[in-house]
C-alpha cells in the first residue's frame, strides 16, 4: 500500500510539474539577451600625461556642477594610472570609481550599459566578474583604439556619466 501511495505521489507531482512547464511562457526573441556593441580593439596603454589631463577635465567638471567626485583612470587591463579625489567626495566614491572604470576597460562599454541592462531584466549581467552596474564609467578610445577607461563616482548616475563624459572629451 505504500508503494502504490508512492507512486501515486511521484504521478501527481510529475503531472503538476509538466502542466506548470506547459504554462510558463517561453522567452520571446525580444527578451533575448542583449548584443554587446562592437568592441574598438585594444591600443597602446594610456599614458600618464593622458590619463592627467582626462582626471583634470573631469573634475574641472564636476567643480562646475558641484560634485565632489573620485576619478580613476585605467588601462585597458583595469589597473589604475591616475587617480584623484576630491575634497568632500564620499570615501566610498574610491573604490567605486576605480571599479567603474575597470569595469568599462575589461569590457569595452560604458558602464550605463550594465545599468541599463539590469533595469531592462537583463539580470545575467550580474554574473560577469568586476561588473560595475552603475552609471560613470567609460571607455576611452583614441584613434578608434581602446586604450584606457575612466570611472566617476561622487554624484548620482547622470551626474556621474556627465563628469566622466567630460575627462573623455578630453583625450580627442
């Protein structure tokens, strides 16, 4: 008799599983994992003048805006060439502008592209290794080559793309 309850049970709970399979909907093409965009293929490493003068443009910016900030400059493997933080940034701005910045480097995107992604649904994004999903941090390509990145932090997102938008103009 307890065989057969068992066996009853195992029937029922394969029965409820598979009709709960056959009601989950299955992802359409448009919940898909996003495409990475085209990566700009790795340069020379920043130089130090460089990576100066891209810090100083930023935090030029983030004075005129009124946001203490941390800026990190990297190359392209991530590692720190310059760093700046300025008076009344957060001390947890350090560690997350250095992030954001290798986060951007490694893979080649805007560190909003994380962001954005997570937002979206896009929850695989968390599983990368070093990601930064936060808004602030960039690439920055000179010559269509990639051959460093830049982190913010201080602000909030916007604030922050805005600043480290700033440093990358300042490398053309």
């Amino acid at each position: 008799m307890k065989v057969n309850t068992a066996v009853a049970a195992i029937l029922l709970t394969t029965a409820v599983v598979t009709g709960v399979a056959a009601q989950t909907p299955q992802p359409t093409m448009g919940s898909q994992q996003p495409a990475p965009p085209p990566a700009a293929p790795f340069g020379t490493p920043i130089a130090a003048e460089l990576a100066q003068r891209i810090a100083d443009a930023a935090t030029a910016e983030a004075r005129e805006i009124g946001v203490p900030s941390a800026v990190a400059v990297v190359e392209p493997t991530g590692d720190l060439v310059y760093f700046v933080k300025m008076n009344g940034a957060p001390y947890s701005a350090i560690q997350l502008a250095q992030q954001k910045a290798a986060a951007a480097a490694r893979y080649r995107r805007p560190t909003k592209a994380f962001y954005d992604g997570i937002e979206a649904g896009h929850l695989f994004f968390l599983t990368f290794p070093g990601i930064a999903g936060a808004p602030g941090g960039a690439p920055i390509v000179v010559d269509g080559k990639l051959v460093g990145a830049i982190g913010v932090s201080g602000g909030n997102g916007e604030q922050d793309v805005e600043i480290s938008g700033a440093g990358v103009s300042a490398s053309r």
